[in-house]
C-alpha cells in the first residue's frame, strides 16, 4: 500500500479488526455457556464484516501493491463470514431444542 494517511489508516484499521477476529474466536471457544458462546461468535462476525468492509474500500479505491493478494484475502474474509454465520445459526438451532 502507498505510504500515506488514508492508506495507514486503513492498514491499521485492516490489522486490528483482522486479528480482533481470532482473538474473539478463542474468547468463544471457552464461552461460558451456548448463549455466551453465541454472543462472542456475533462478535466475530461483525469484525469479519468489518475487515470485508476495509479490504472493498482498498479494493475501491486501488490501494495495494498485488491484486491478487487483495483477491484472496476478499474470498477468503467471504467463506470466514459464510462459515461463522452457519456456526451461529446451528449454534441457534440447538440452543432451542434442549
């Protein structure tokens, strides 16, 4: 990425809500209790979406140095969302049925 302010913050912004994903995720691996352990995994997919939301305005406005690299990192941010959100969904499901 170029060597400014709006590409800083923007990287920084990217790294933040990208390892906020990872570090949620533990959280709810040891989620007190199904309730809890949904909440944290919402949690997950919002930095998920947040971190989609950062790589679409790079993306946009043509701040990164390999397009390829911007391509992957895109799909797999998408498949991440897809897996969390079917995660969350059982997780819903099988909370109601005990």
């Amino acid at each position: 990425m170029p060597e400014n302010y709006g590409s800083n913050h923007l990287a920084k912004q990217l790294l933040r809500s990208g390892t906020s994903v990872s570090l949620n995720y533990g959280e709810a691996q040891s989620g007190e209790s199904r309730k809890d352990f949904i909440h944290k995994m919402k949690i997950v997919l919002k930095e998920l979406r947040e971190t989609f939301i950062c790589l679409k305005i790079i993306k946009r406005i043509e701040m990164y140095g390999s397009r390829e690299k911007i391509f992957r990192a895109k799909q797999e941010n998408d498949e991440l969302i897809s897996i969390f959100v079917k995660s969350i969904e059982t997780a819903q499901r099988n909370m109601n049925i005990k």
